[in-house]
C-alpha cells in the first residue's frame, strides 16, 4: 500500500516534468482498496488481540470479572447486533454490485463489486470472533478455568 502511495506522488510530479502520465485512477483505487482489505479483515484480528480502541477512563481500574461483564454485554448487546444490522443492510448494495459489475465511474478506474463483498465478510468475522470473546468472558465469570491450548483455538 505504501509503495503504490510513494509511487501515485512520484508519478503525479514526474508526469508533470516528463509530460507523462505515469500515474492513473487505477493506482489511487489500488491504494484505497488495499487500505479496505487491512481495515476490515484487520477488525477480528484486533479485537481477538483486544487491540481496539476502547475508552478505558474507568475500565482499567476493573476486577477481571467486571471486565468480563463488560466485555460480555458490549459484546452481546451492540456488536453482534450492529454486524448484522451491517450485514443485512449492506447485502443488496453488494448484489445489486455483482449483478451489474459495477466498476468506478472514474476513468480507468477498477471494479466495485469485489471490495464491496468484503463488507459483509469482514463484519461476519467480526461476529464469530465476538462470540469467541462471548465464550472466553463467560468462562471468567464462571470460574471455569480455560486451558491456554483452548483459548487459541476458539479465536478466529
């Protein structure tokens, strides 16, 4: 992604120098599309790490199990709930996408419809990795020791 956005700001300046175009519309998309794939197939992979951003102004000061609670609830209460409001909602746009092919209307510019898909995959992933989170807060609230071998294998 770096290498494509280093090479879109070289090519914009030496086009104008050489008179070339040695950047495009493709490139640009290139860049953002690699930018989607490491921003949604990169939201399971954070939170199964409990790397998301999360506002810790009392969290920190939690027993284990409150944040487990915690975790547990903001789990079950709004992040399964609002990926599958993703899901549902997005699902025709990405259809509708792959029936008509759709590509940018920019010219050269690369198809839609295979970036779009990742949107209900990505929020897919993040509910199954939820439900891991689910299991893994439920067994701190009830005391049930999780093997560490077992604690891998539920995460995504």
């Amino acid at each position: 992604m770096i290498i494509v956005g280093v090479w879109n700001v070289i090519g914009r300046y030496l086009g104008r120098i050489t008179g070339r175009e040695l950047s495009s519309n493709a490139y640009l998309e290139a860049q953002w599309y690699m930018f989607d794939l490491v921003f949604f197939l990169g939201a399971a992979y954070v939170l199964q790490h409990d790397e998301h951003v999360r506002v810790d102004i009392f969290y920190n000061q939690y027993s284990p199990k409150k944040k487990a609670l915690i975790n547990l609830l903001g789990t079950a209460l709004f992040l399964i709930p609002f990926c599958i409001l993703v899901i549902i909602f997005s699902w025709d746009t990405v259809i509708y996408s792959w029936i008509d092919q759709e590509v940018s209307p920019d010219p050269g510019g690369l198809p839609r419809y295979p970036i779009k898909t990742l949107i209900p995959i990505a929020f897919l992933l993040l509910i199954f990795q939820g439900i891991s989170e689910i299991i893994k807060n439920l067994a701190i609230l009830t005391d049930t020791t999780v093997p560490q071998e077992a604690q891998h294998d539920t995460e995504l």
